[in-house]
C-alpha cells in the first residue's frame, strides 16, 4: 500500500468520524483538497508510521501547526492554528484519532 493510499484512506475515516460525532470542523474530501495540503498530509502521515514511538496528541497538533505555517500559512481564527490548549476538546481528541488510526494501520501492514 503507499503512502498516498494510507494516508488517503486515515484522512477519510478521520473525515467521516467527524461528521458522524458532529464534531465542529468538517473537512474537505480527499479529492477536494489542494496539492500542497495533501504532500502535507502524506508527509506528516510518512513520518509518523516510521516513528519507533508515537507523539502526544499536543505533539501532533504543534507539528502540524509548524507545517503550515511552513506552507505560509498564519495564525487567526481557525482551529488548526491556535495552541493545542485553546482547542475545544473534540479537536483535541481528532489529534488522538489520528494516531490511533496510524497505529491501527502499522498493525495490519505488519501482519502482510
């Protein structure tokens, strides 16, 4: 499987995960997001199925923080880019999701 589809199909549960709980930030299909967020998105995914551990949920919202303000992005109004604290806890729990998915994900490429 590659890093693309991996990270395809984590993005998607995670999407779907989000409006069925009706949680507050529904994200765009796959297909619907532009070039440099999903190399973003593949790239970060990469990194952490090699990682020996896994990051704390504030971990991984602070590197994803720092690869978009990497992309240019700014800090404002939008979730993605306060601190971790300031987060309501449903976007906190997405960074968990993420790397329970991943984690889940590294488990059946081990047994292929």
């Amino acid at each position: 499987m590659t890093n693309e589809t991996v990270t395809k199909l984590i993005y998607e549960a995670l999407r779907l995960a989000v409006i069925w709980s009706q949680q507050s930030a529904i994200q765009k299909e796959w297909e619907k997001l532009d070039e440099a967020h999903r190399e973003l998105l593949i790239a970060i995914v990469n990194e952490y199925m090699n990682m020996e551990y896994f990051p704390t949920p504030e971990e991984v919202h602070n590197n994803w923080v720092n690869a978009c303000l990497n992309m240019g992005w700014i800090h404002g109004e939008k979730p993605d880019l306060v601190p971790f604290h300031q987060l309501p806890q449903d976007e906190k729990n997405k960074s968990a999701m993420i790397m329970a998915m991943i984690w889940l994900v590294k488990q059946l490429l081990k047994e292929e």
